[in-house]
C-alpha cells in the first residue's frame, strides 16, 4: 500500500471536476457520443479504482491505495486517451487493418471493467461478461440447436465492443453518462440541501397520528425519498435508520418494522419523476418519451404503496399499535422546507415543456442551489455545493462502471441473435399463454436478481423478453396488422407495458430470498435475523407482483384516462380484500368463510372481465368490478355485524 498526503483532498477534488465535466457536457454538448461515454467509464473507473476500497473498508486506510489500483486508474485514463487521439482505427478497421495497439487497449478496457466490477459487486457479473465474451467467440460452436453459434474473429469482436455503439460506448453507456448521472447528481444535490430530513419531517406530521402512524411514516417518507434516490438499498438506510427505530418503539415487532421499510424503499424505485436509473433506459430502449413513462407510472406507485400501508394498519389494527397522540405543526414543516417543491416541480415542468431529461436535470440543479436561499437555515454555500458534486461522482462510480460493463452483455445477445431466440423459446415454453409467460419472465428475474443489481437484471431482461411480451399482449389482429408492416401508435403502449412489467419484477431481488440486499440493509438496522426479514418483506411486499398483472391484464398502462382511473379504484379495493384475506384479520380474525369471500372478491376486483370469457354489459364498469365491490361490500358488512356482536358479548361477561 502507498501512503499519499492529502489523499482524500485530491480525490474528493477530482470527483468535483467529474461531476462539473458531465454537468458542461450535458447541457452545453461539445464532443461526440463515443468520445464522451468513453470519458465518462474512463473517469469513473480511475476515481473507482482510486476510492472503492476505501469506501468500502470506512475509515480504515483512507490515505492509503495499492500500487495495482494506482496503475488501473491511469489506464483507465488511457481508454479515453487512445479513443480521442486515434479515433481514425474506426476507418482503419474498415480495410481489415485493426493495428496491434487498437487490440491492446479494447482488451485492456473490457479487463478494466471486469475488475471494477468486480470489485464493486463481486464475481457473478465479471462471470457472466466472460462467459458471454467465450460463447461469441468459440463457446457457441459447441452448442447444438437454436443456441449454436459459429463464433467470431477476436479483432472483430474487439472493434465492435470497443469502437460500435454495439459494445462498451453504446446505447446503456449513453444513458449513464447523460440521464443517469445528471439525475444522481440531482439526488446528490437534493440531499446536500437537506431534503431527506424535510421529508421524514413531512411523513411524520402527515401520518403519525393514524393506527400504525409511524408505519405509515416509513412508507411515505420512502415513497417521497424514491423521488429522489436511484437505490433501494440507499434508501433503506437513509430513511430506516430514522424510521425502523420508531416503529420498534411504538409496539411493532421488529422483523415486521424492518420488512416494511424494505418494501417501501424498494418502492421508491417504481415512484415517479425519478424512477431510478432503468426508467431512463426504458426510454432509450423503447423510444419512448420519459415524461410518458413517469405519468403512466404514478397510479400504479400509488396503488403499490397503498398495499404496503393496508398490511401495516391490518397489523397494527391486531395488534392494537396506536397513533401518536403529539400534534405536528405541518404548517411549520411546510414552511422551513416547502422551498424543495420548486427543483421538482422545475423538473417535472420542464419534462413536460419538452426539454430533455439531462438539460431538465441540470436546470433543476440550479433550481436547488437558488431555491435553497428562501430558506434561512438551509442555505447552500459553497462548502455543501462542493460536497453535492463530489458525492453524485462517488454515488455513480458503481452504477457508471457497471452500465457500461453490462453493455458488453447486451452486444453479445444482440450479436448472437439470443434475445429473439430466447422471446421465441418463452413463447413456446408459454404455449401462448400471457400468465406462463409472466411467471417465467418473474422466475428469469428473480435468479437473475441473486447476482445481478436491479439496473442490470432489468436490461438483460428487457432485452431477452420484452418482445415475447408484447407479442403475447397484442390481439392477434393488432398483431397481424403490426407482422404486416403496419405502423400503430398503440403498440408503443403495450411495448410500454411489457417493460415496465420486467422493470417492477427486477425489482424483487432487493425484497425476495434468498438474496434481498435491501431487507439485510433493514436487517442490519433492526437487529433482525436477515433471512427472517426477507421473508416477511416478500410477503409485505405483494404488490410489486400483484400491479405487473395489471399491466399485463388490464388497461392500467395501454388505456384512456377513465379506463385508468377505472382500473385504479377497483385495484385499490382488490388489494385492500388480498391483505385482509392474507392476514385472517380486520377488526377480528377472519373465519374461513370469510376468507375465501374476500380472497374471492380481489380476484374479481383484481381482474378484466375477459379472465372468464364474458364481455362487459356496463358502459363504464366492468362486470368482474361490479361483482367483486358487491361481495367485498357484503363481507365487510358481515364481518362488522359479527364483530360487535362478539364485542357485545364480551362486554357482557366482563360485567
């Protein structure tokens, strides 16, 4: 290890200059696609490979670095070198004239983003990219079937993953370095500034007087957190560290407390305008306008905390967990730190106006920095300005180095032809069938999950079953009409849905065992036993299955306005009946009976009225919604008829 003086100083200095450089790039442009994705893996490799150890051993070592990790940072500094001073080996190549220095350096930056990967996220996706690398190369000549492939020259593989927007510096690349990062930095400036605490602050005022309030309180400070973090991990320690405490001291068990704070922060991933990072990657990949994505997404948001928040008054309901008695003065809360409502509302306004999401990001920045002195105890001097830079740098070095790694994944199944290949196996595995196919697509996402962060699992995923979706989702007359050449506006809808279906799946790796990083954060906090945790926050966490049935099955994403809503207020009730069915209990235990009414009375809620082949005979409700109201109606009105009963009793043989 070498000891280097003012080690901290000069790295926090350069993750300053890297924030500054992709916030000029950004909004005022200046240099090609190639040339600045290229920069952007080159800068955040080297300040990685700098600081990751670091970081992660906490305050052991901080002025101390290897010699080998010194070296990796400065050829990483080469990529972008090389690409910007011999960029002509892009004309070269063309008459097969690939010289031995362009082979070296394609070479040695695929290995740099293999060892920074694995660095930051451990062996499995450095195992996967290699393997991917070996099956295009030669692997696939031994495979027999749909999956044999006749390999390709490594000079040519090269070129394509280093010089194409096939590879490395592609499409995934892109959206890191432009969308991705300008919103991390936001997030980072929006911390710096002190949202986080305004927003516990606000949860707390809003919820805490109502059964279960501080329940409640992690789900809507996590909810409103998730507008501004892109991890569900970050999110659970930022926001649990406050709330998983308050809820253990206000009567919930331990295990159940730390569960909800993992499904709520993981929610904060599906909750609109920011969405994390695969939001901006639907948006590439589906052509899609991002403004789009995130006015679809923010029913859905709602009805998926909304379940969160039915388990935890059920919860508390049984096990007699009061509100908080103290008044809050929201007026006063609202008054120190209603000033952060202008940078959102800047970004969402301009999304709407129809700036892009990098040049909306860079003038909300601003909008933080100028908004912040309408407050007289959140200023942002110079000093937390600084600091707001040089974390969005820090915060991105994970996600930046692992996109553009992931690209190379992502090549290979666009080489290969594997992507169509595998839609067309789940296709046939399916037997046609839309609710096979999802159950697969949630089985391909959860193993893929156990190794590979949210962000990756959604691109390799999207990649390899979006199109098998939305074949599956398309009437067969839509879909002879689109075989046919026809171009319709509706179909981007259904592509829509079909992503953000894979995006809310890929999304159970941080809440589903066996590997569940955001419940062992909550976990961790808790002092909870990590697997128990999981389990309990899979079961919590029921809508972020439940709500993909929903885009898949109903008009929640592909419908009008009242078609939405329709399907929204009706969810809200399937969903409330499926917890209470789950639990066994509302204001009493449920016998079985009931039950079996309120579990049936969420699948007709739940469900179009085509699950059981009939057609609506309502001009504005569907017959399933119809049937499924009437029976939860009825069950609830038992349940509360034998519940004073049982009261009435009770008391009477208590006098």
């Amino acid at each position: 290890m070498i000891k280097i003086k003012y080690f901290k100083e000069i790295t926090f200095v350069y993750a300053i200059f890297i924030s500054l450089f992709h916030f000029y790039i950004n909004v005022f442009g200046g240099i090609s696609d190639l040339w600045f994705n290229s920069a952007h893996f080159a800068l955040l490799a080297s300040l990685g490979f700098l600081t990751y150890e670091a970081i992660r051993n906490d305050n052991e070592h901080k002025e101390e670095v290897s010699l080998a990790n010194i070296i990796f940072a400065v050829l990483s500094l080469v990529t972008f070198f090389y690409m910007a001073f011999f960029e002509e080996s892009l004309y070269a190549e063309a008459n097969g004239e690939m010289r031995v220095s362009d082979i070296i350096v394609a070479s040695m930056t695929i290995g740099l983003a293999i060892e920074m990967v694995r660095k930051s996220t451990g062996y499995i996706i450095p195992a996967i990219i290699t393997f991917c690398i070996a099956y295009l190369l030669f692997l696939g000549q031994y495979f027999e079937g749909v999956f044999a492939f006749g390999g390709m020259t490594p000079e040519r593989f090269l070129y394509r993953m280093f010089y194409t927007s096939e590879g490395m510096f592609g499409s995934i690349a892109t959206i890191s370095s432009t969308y991705v990062f300008m919103f991390i930095l936001f997030a980072a400036f929006l911390l710096k500034s002190g949202a986080g605490d305004f927003i516990v602050d606000l949860a707390k005022g809003v919820t805490s007087k109502y059964t279960g309030g501080t329940g409640h309180v992690a789900v809507f400070s996590s909810a409103l957190m998730g507008t501004i973090s892109g991890s569900a991990v970050a999110n659970t320690v930022s926001t649990g560290s406050i709330t998983i405490p308050m809820m253990k001291k206000s009567g919930f068990k331990p295990t159940f407390a730390a569960a909800v704070e993992t499904a709520a922060s993981t929610g904060g991933q599906i909750m609109p305008p920011i969405m994390g990072a695969g939001a901006f990657i639907m948006a590439q990949m589906t052509h899609i306008p991002f403004v789009t994505i995130i006015s679809v997404s923010v029913l859905p948001a709602i009805l998926y905390f909304a379940s969160i928040s039915f388990y935890i008054h059920i919860h508390a309901k049984e096990h007699n967990i009061k509100g908080e008695a103290e008044n809050v003065d929201i007026k006063a809360i609202l008054r120190e730190g209603a000033h952060f409502l202008i940078p959102l509302v800047t970004l969402v306004g301009l999304l709407i106006y129809g700036f892009s999401p990098t040049y909306s990001a860079g003038i909300s920045i601003v909008a933080i920095i100028v908004a912040s002195y309408l407050t007289k105890t959140k200023r942002m001097g110079l000093k937390q300005i600084l600091e707001a830079l040089a974390l969005g740098a820090q915060n991105m070095v994970v996600t930046g180095v692992l996109l553009v790694a992931v690209g190379i994944i992502v090549g290979v199944i666009n080489i290969t032809g594997v992507g169509i290949t595998f839609s067309q196996l789940i296709i046939e595995w399916s037997n046609n069938s839309l609710l096979v196919a999802l159950i697969l697509v949630a089985l391909a996402s959860l193993i893929l999950g156990m190794g590979l962060p949210v962000t990756a699992s959604y691109v390799v995923l999207s990649v390899l079953c979006a199109p098998a979706l939305v074949g599956l989702m398309l009437s067969p007359e839509m879909a002879a009409l689109v075989n046919a050449g026809i171009e319709m506006p509706e179909v981007a809808m259904y592509l829509l849905a079909a992503h953000l279906i894979i995006f809310w799946l890929s999304q159970d790796s941080n809440l589903t065992p066996p590997v569940c990083l955001a419940a062992f954060a909550a976990a961790a906090i808790a002092k909870t036993p990590p697997m128990k945790t999981g389990f309990m926050s899979w079961k919590v966490g029921k809508g972020m299955y439940i709500v993909p049935l929903l885009f898949a099955f109903t008009p929640l994403v592909t419908g009008t306005l009242f078609e939405k809503l329709e399907v929204f207020v009706f969810g809200l009730f399937g969903i409330l009946a499926f917890a209470i069915a789950m639990e066994g209990f509302w204001d009493k235990k449920t016998n079985i009976v009931e039950r079996v009414i309120f579990a049936f009375a969420s699948l007709m809620l739940l469900s179009p009225d085509t699950m059981i082949g009939y057609e609506t005979v309502f001009e504005i409700v569907q017959n399933n919604h119809i049937i499924g109201i009437i029976l939860f109606i009825l069950a609830m009105l038992y349940h509360k008829i034998t519940y004073k009963v049982q009261k009435k009793e009770l008391h009477a043989t208590a006098t």
